[in-house]
C-alpha cells in the first residue's frame, strides 16, 4: 500500500561490503557522497543564503550528490543545470494542486509486494530505495519503500508472481536505483529471473553509470558477463554537461559486455527546457553510445511543481528539437497516463503548425 505516512527511503544502506570484505570503490564514493547543504554549498562556492531554505527542504526528502557528479557542475553558479537538479530549494515545500505522492499510479499497479505491472508483457520490480543521487524532481520520492522492498525474502513474492505468470517476457529492475545493489546481490536476483523459462529479457532502470560511472567496475562487468538474457539498460541523463569522459567510459564498458543502451531524460524547467540543450545531449549520448529513448514530462509528485513544463511548450521544443536531429537521436515525450496501456506519446509540434 502506497501511504504518505511512512517515511521513504529509510533503507539507504545496501551495497554493503563486498562478499570477500573489501569495499569498492564506488562504494566509498556512495558513502563519501555530500549529504550536507553546508559542504555542497562550500565545494561550489555558492551563497550561504541558500541554506536555510536547503535544510528545510532537505528535510523531507535529503540531500545526496557524489562528488564526482559535483566536479561537472560550475563553481559558484547557483542556476547550473545539474546543481538545479539536486539542490534542495524552498520552492519544494509550496503545496500546490494535483501534485501528489502517487503521481503515476503505482499503487493500483501492484501486483505482489515490491512488484509493479501496467504494461503488456513486462513487469518492473522495485528492487531498492537506494539512489547515490536524489534528483529533485523524482516521481518516487514519496514512494514508500519500506513497504515495498522490505528485508529478506524481500523478492520472493514477486519473483513467484513472475514465475506464475506466462506472459511476463521482460522484467525491469527498478528502485531506487538498482546498481546501488551489491554484485552478488545482483547476481542471485538475475540467477533467479534467468531460471523462469519465459523471461526472455531484462532491463535496468538506473542512474549510476551518469552520475557514478565508477560503478561500472570489473565486479559489475564480471556479473554481465555471466548473464544468458539480453540486457537493457536505460539510462537517465537530462543534460550535457552530465556526459563526461568517464560517462563514456563506462558506457563503452557496457556496451563491450553486450548491453544495449539507451536513456531516459525528465523535461525539467530550468535545466533542459531548450532545443539546442537536448539536441546536444542527444549527441553526447550517442557519442557514449547510447540511443535517446524516452523525454518525459514531469510526474506531477509533491514538492517538483517548480520544474514543470507545459505540455504546449514542451510539444514545441519536441518539435524543434526533431527538425534538428535524425529521427534515432530523437526521443520520444510522453506522459504517463492513469490507466493508459503504455506511456502516451505527444506529438511534436512543428513552427509553422497551426495549434492542436
Ligand atoms: C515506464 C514503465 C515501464 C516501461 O515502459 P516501456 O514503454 O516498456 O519502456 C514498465 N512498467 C512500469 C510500471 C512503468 O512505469
Ligand atoms: S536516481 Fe532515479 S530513482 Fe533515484 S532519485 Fe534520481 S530519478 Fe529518483
């Protein structure tokens, strides 16, 4: 059950050393990453006035940021793209109307503890609450995890409804972001998915090879080596300046171990809410190569409604951003829609249309 009284997030500890004791290091850089307005605001040089209203919004949802993804922001610039993205802001704590803390649904989409299904033929399993970041405008930061992810056997109902349903071909590995997850961890979850005999392909929804590429380490190659179904990974970069050389690292290495991948962007007022902006991330990625997939508008959760788009403005920047691009550098906008059998797509519009 989906409820606002249960604090989210409350199981932020779970990579956990690793089985043979040592510790990676991206998980010393999760453990390092910044959790303090304080030592943000002292890494960029930014405006101490800016803290009081992080520590009141940080109190509902925390602050966290790896230090690597701080190294690509701008010193001392309060509005850069990817600062915007995780600073804890007043803005957050304004109520406003139909924003909600089950924007999309999902608590009628459960189908076994942890499980969620609204689309023909896959099923996404929430597999953690942990992130090494916390995007702002998260739809999921009022999911209430502790319910959903719960300790061990914290997969077995879900990995039985998914075993006892025959047209379940693809399952998606949620959160949370599912690397936060240990190799072996991972391991044994992948294990149990590969010996139902009619998942044909998994999928991971994850932020950590944009803001944590460290994370793609010779222990998670090690683990995609070792799979016998088709991996998906969708990525999620909303910005440019996130795209680094070891990004492109470590999307090389993922795509040496067979990995199809492709990324996942929010359109969020303020950091990408420009044709030109996304027409370079769409190379970026395609440098890295990673293929555009979806452009989302925002899901209207509580606390985002400062970074939201509407839905007239970002047909017009899908639209201009089309007539620059081939069409594979395009991602799709959609919205997701209560009920709807797959994400909505909304159609570009073009300069010269009439409205519609
Ligand atoms: C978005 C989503 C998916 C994935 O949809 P695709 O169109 O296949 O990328 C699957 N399950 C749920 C519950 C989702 O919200
Ligand atoms: S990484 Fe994904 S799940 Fe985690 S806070 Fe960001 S958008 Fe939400």
């Amino acid at each position: 059950m989906i409820t606002a009284s249960l604090h989210p997030r409350q199981h932020e500890r779970e990579a956990g050393p690793r089985t043979d004791g040592q510790v990676s290091r991206w998980q010393d850089e999760m453990a390092d990453a910044i959790t303090s307005p304080e030592a943000l605001v002292a890494a960029l040089g930014l405006d101490p006035q800016l803290l009081t209203a992080a520590h009141a919004a940080a109190a509902g949802f925390r602050l966290r940021v790896p230090r690597s993804y701080v190294a690509r922001m701008r010193p001392g610039d309060a509005h850069d793209p990817l600062l915007r993205q995780i600073l804890p802001v007043a803005q957050e704590l304004e109520e406003v109307a139909d924003y909600g803390i089950d924007p999309v649904g999902e608590h009628a989409a459960l189908r076994a503890p942890g499980l969620l299904q609204k689309y023909h033929g896959r099923a996404l399993i929430i597999t953690t609450s942990a992130c090494a970041v916390h995007c702002r405008y998260c739809f999921r930061r009022e999911f209430p995890y502790s319910e959903q992810t719960g300790d061990a056997p914290r997969w077995s109902a879900a990995l039985e409804e998914i075993a006892r349903d025959g047209s379940l071909e693809e399952v998606i590995l949620s959160g949370g972001d599912p690397l936060s997850l240990s190799d072996a961890r991972l391991t044994s979850l992948t294990d149990a998915l590969t010996a139902i005999p009619h998942v044909r392909r998994l999928r991971i929804h994850t932020r950590q090879p944009v803001v944590l590429p460290s994370r793609v380490d010779d222990g998670l190659v090690g683990w995609l080596a070792t799979l016998r179904l088709p991996m998906v990974f969708v990525l999620h970069a909303n910005h440019p300046n996130e795209i680094d050389a070891e990004v492109r690292a470590a999307c090389a290495r993922l795509r040496a171990s067979g990995v199809t991948l492709l990324n996942q962007s929010v359109l969020l007022n303020g950091v990408n809410d420009d044709a030109g902006v996304l027409a370079e991330l769409s190379r970026r990625l395609f440098e890295a190569g990673v293929l555009p997939y979806y452009l989302h508008v925002l899901d209207r959760v509580r606390g985002a409604a400062h970074f939201e788009i509407a839905e007239s403005h970002a047909r017009r920047i899908a639209g201009e951003l089309s007539a620059r691009l081939p069409g594979y550098l395009v991602p799709r906008l959609v919205r997701e829609v209560y009920g709807a059998p797959a994400k909505v797509t909304l159609p570009p519009r073009f300069p010269n249309q009439e409205p519609g």
